[in-house]
C-alpha cells in the first residue's frame, strides 16, 4: 500500500447512481492521488456527461471494464454494480488480491446462507462471504482497521440498525421490533422504470415490498451477531414524493423499562463523528446530500417502549458516504476525510 495521500481507486459500475456519488466524494479527497471509473453502458463517455455534478471536479472518461486490470492498478476498488454482479466477477478480481474491496451492493452482506437465500436467491460465491467484513462503520469504528473487504450496508439497513444498535448492544430489546421506513426515487436506481417515473411519483405515496424487504436479511444477521440470539425486524417501506433521503421510525419493545433512553443513545454514539442524537425528531432535508445521520429516540408506555427516528441520506450515508467512510477507518485516514461537507437546505 502506497503512502496514504497517494492512493489509486477504481470505481466498478460508476455510472450508477451510486457510482457517481462515489465519483464525486473521491475526486476532491485528499488522500486520493489517482481516480479511474469503469461502466460497460458508458464507456468512452465523459464522467460529467453521465453525472453532472462532476462538471467542476476531476475530468475523465469511462472506460471498458477490466476488473482484473482495475485489480491490479487499484489500492482500491469500489464495486457500485446492481445486485448480483459483484459475485460473479468477484472470485478472477480477487485473484489479482487488491489490497482493499469495498461492495456496495448486497451480494456479501449476510453470513448465513438461509437467511441470504430467502430474501435474495441463490448466490454463485458464498463461500467469499466470510471474507468481508459488514462495514456499518458508525459502529465498528476502529475496528474497520486493517480490513480488506467490506460489504457495505444497505440504506434501510443503515438507518434502521442505527437505530437499534444502542438497544441491541444493550440487551434491551424484547420481541421483534417494526421499522416503518419511507425513501426517495433514487433509491430505485438510475435505470427509468414506472415507479419513478416523475408523473407517477411526484405527487404520490404508497408501500412496496410488503412481503418482506431484502434489507430485513442483513438487519436480522446483525441483530444475531450484536446480540447472540436470532433476532429480526420487520421492515415496512414507502416511496415518497421525494429524490434523496430515508426517514425510518423504529418502534421497540424493551426488556425492561427505561426512563430516559436519550442518554443511552448519546453514550452509544458520544465521539462518533457522523451521528447526531437530537433532542427532537431529526428533520430529512437537514441531512440530505451528506454523511450524517440524525437519530431521535422517545419513551411511551411507561418506559417499556420506544420509538427511534432516523434521517439519513440513502445515497451518502446509505451508501456512497459510508463506504468512503469505511475505506477512511480502513486505511487508517481520518474517518472524516472527504465527508465533513454541509447539506442543502432548503432542497
């Protein structure tokens, strides 16, 4: 590994929504020396004439993928390709062995294979699993140090393990707790399809996945591990008249009462940079467009239930950001290098 203000990284799939938004996180970050995307719909484009956001940072084209190439030239490489691309690709990519992987996709988030298999079908490399590392890194923190091949979270994932990660670590939840979850169209992806298309979304609200949402699969795997029990939530989400963001509220039942759940929360989270515990529900537009996740947690019931809410943006925090941010902690770089950028309000 080169000195860390030198770094070369590849992006794979960086024509995504994703993609772009690790494009431009990692152009302007002073730790990155060298910046390469790869897009097979793409190739031979411009950065800025996919993402326009890129118009004012670093210039370059897209080019053919070559994962063994990127493999090979890359400190480290970004996988941003629709769910189930990273698996097939990822066995010949590690034989090159690139010093660090970071997934943003869902294809090695779960270890256990059932739980994997029932929310998302068969995989072609599981047993790759057990080498990432699930990078949630508001609550590994230091622990992401070393590390070579982080899953990413998914964005409900994110927003709905923040919330219950005090109460997990804390032996407090009873039952199984119910997150009601609404996000943005972005969160479709770059790809048009009816649900985001702007006159059947603009001005419309409704639930999808009432069956069971695959992010339950990951949330369920870490409530395992945070806890030792088999342990879920049931995720019910929206889509909302809106672009960026998710806003999720966490109803827990708790093992034993407890009077003021603000001061657990604030001693889970106290030094952790990208997480604020507010003293009212967090508002969506405060945090759009950056890494920070705004938490708020309420007592009803006598203490015996709580209702968290979390703001988060799906594509930053959610996803581009956190990565970014777990390839920081991995690295050994500050974990806010590239990351401390305000969001836009009004937006």
């Amino acid at each position: 590994m080169p000195a860390p203000e030198a770094l070369r990284v590849a992006v794979l799939g960086a024509s995504g929504y994703i993609g772009g938004e690790l494009m431009r996180l990692l152009a302007p970050h002073p730790n990155v020396a060298a910046l390469r995307a790869f897009s097979a719909s793409r190739a031979g484009k411009g950065w800025s004439d996919v993402h326009p956001a890129l118009a004012h940072a670093r210039a370059g084209v897209f080019e053919t993928p070559a994962p063994g190439e990127a493999a090979r030239w890359a400190d480290v490489i970004f996988l941003a390709l629709p769910h189930g691309q990273s698996q097939a690709m990822i066995a010949p990519l590690l034989e090159a062995q690139p010093p660090l992987v970071i997934d943003t996709a869902g294809d090695f988030r779960v270890r256990d294979r059932a739980l994997y298999e029932a929310f998302y079908g068969e995989h072609v490399a599981f047993e790759l699993t057990e080498q990432f590392v699930y990078g949630l890194a508001d609550t590994l923190g230091a622990e992401l140090s070393g590390a070579r091949r982080i899953a990413a979270p998914g964005c409900f994932a994110t927003a709905t393990l923040l919330a219950l990660y005090p109460l997990a670590r804390a032996g407090l939840l009873a039952g199984t707790p119910v997150a009601f979850a609404v996000t943005g169209s972005s969160g479709a992806g770059a790809e048009p399809k009816r649900t985001t298309h702007h006159p059947v979304r603009a001005h419309n609200f409704f639930a999808y996945a009432v069956d069971g949402h695959r992010h339950e699969a990951e949330i369920a795997d870490q409530l395992r591990r945070w806890t030792g029990v088999p342990g879920r939530c049931t995720l019910v989400t929206h889509s909302a008249p809106l672009v960026r963001g998710i806003y999720a509220t966490v109803r827990a039942r708790l093992q034993r009462p407890l009077a003021d759940p603000l001061v657990l929360f604030r001693a889970a989270y106290d030094a952790k940079p990208f997480i604020g515990v507010l003293e009212q529900p967090p508002e969506l537009a405060a945090v759009v467009g950056t890494n920070f996740a705004h938490l708020h947690v309420r007592a009803r019931a006598g203490g015996g239930e709580l209702l968290v809410t979390c703001a988060i943006d799906n594509l930053v925090k959610g996803g581009a950001g956190q990565a970014v941010q777990a390839m920081n902690l991995a690295l050994g770089l500050p974990e806010t290098a590239g990351l401390t950028f305000g969001g836009l309000y009004p937006c």
